[in-house]
C-alpha cells in the first residue's frame, strides 16, 4: 500500500499563495517515489491578492486559500484538519509567499510571527505521531516558530535576513546550495531551500527530489 503524504497548500501562485513550480515539483516527486499526495489548505482568505503580472497588490479583490489551493489540486483538495493527520503517514508544505502570509503572518511580523492555528494543530499532529515533515523554501519559518523549544537544525539556503530570524525564533540555520537539503534526525525534518536562491525549473525540481528521496528512506 502506498504512504499517503499530507501537502499543505496556501494558495496558488508564488506571491500570495503557494509556489507551483514548487508544488508541482513535490506532487511529481511524491507520485515517483511511490507515495500518494493528499492536498489540504486552511479554509480562510488570503492576506491579500497581488498581481503576478504587475507585482503589486489588487485591493478590490479577496481570495480564500481554500478555492485558490484547489486550482492547483485540480479540486481534489480538502480542508486542512488536525484529526486528518492521523490518516497521513508524513507532511509536505511547499514554499511561496502563500505560507509566510496565510499559513503564518511571518510576512509582516518576522520572527514574532504567530501560526494559524489550523496550520499548528496539523504540523503537532504529524509530529506527536512521529511523522516525519518536508518543508521547501520559505516555509522552515513555521517550523521554527512551532518547534523553537527543540532547536530544529533547518535550511533556507544562504545566510541572510531570513537564516538569522530562524536563529531568532530558536532554530539553528545550516547554510546550502541548490539541490541541497538538510536533515533534522531527531524532529524528523527535511529542508531545502528551492527558490529562496536564485534557480532554475530543473534545480527546483532535482532538489525538491532528493528531499522527497530521503523521505521515502524515513518511511521505510
């Protein structure tokens, strides 16, 4: 029987949602490992709407992470809910603005950021069943905050504004490159940095596969 892999999504598109070079990277990667993905998102609105075309932000528009995560999951998607998790045999979270606006407030409020709670009660679910977690891009900040009494060893690549406020919440910060992901043993975390780094589609792809690699050796 295949392992079902929670994916938690925060939209749909890298500057208010989820990263879908990144998503789809980890979706491809989970089905080419043998895993079945499961997508779940909060079902709550957007920060806000920005225009990926312009870069800036469409203040007549509200969007819910839910409806916009679905388009993605081409609508097999389902509400993000704690007792779900018990079915789940690991987590994804996928990077993008999207996880550092919706699935957290760490956009706007740096290392005091707060986890939605629906967020938070997943994560602790796959944790306290001993699960293990993947986390691309930005998203390592959720776990820094959550897991910040446990010193989590992360990676959000260089050594910038974003590796020492993971410092500041608690983590410790291991410096990679492309196509480099880092391994926490003892919470059972896998982090890659994806495009916190400049990239191209292929060292996306090949890194976000060698983290999902190593989560199908977790799993066995």
């Amino acid at each position: 029987m295949r392992k079902k892999v929670a994916v938690i999504l925060s939209g749909c598109g890298v500057y208010d949602g989820s990263e879908i070079h990144e998503t789809m990277a980890a979706l491809l990667a989970l089905d080419n490992h043998g895993m079945e993905a499961v997508c779940f998102a909060p079902d709550i609105n957007q920060m806000h709407v920005i225009d990926h075309l312009k870069g800036t932000p469409m203040h007549d528009e509200t969007r819910n992470v839910l409806v916009e995560s679905a388009r993605i999951a081409r609508g097999k998607i389902q509400t993000l809910d704690a007792a779900k998790m018990a079915e789940m045999d690991a987590l994804v979270i996928p990077g993008g603005y999207g996880a550092a606006k919706n699935l957290c407030n760490y956009a706007v409020e740096g290392p005091k950021m707060e986890v939605n709670e629906d967020v938070r009660k997943a994560i602790n679910a796959i944790h306290d069943a001993g699960k293990p977690i993947v986390s691309l891009c930005i998203s390592p900040v959720i776990l820094a905050k959550i897991f910040n009494e446990h010193e989590p060893l992360l990676t959000v690549g260089g050594y910038g504004d974003d590796a020492k406020n993971l410092e500041a919440m608690g983590a410790r910060h291991q410096i990679t490159a492309h196509e480099e992901y880092v391994v926490d043993e003892n919470l059972k975390i896998i982090t890659t940095p994806c495009y916190m780094m400049d990239a191209t589609v292929g060292q996306i792809f090949r890194g976000v596969d060698k983290a999902i690699a190593e989560l199908e050796s977790m799993l066995n």
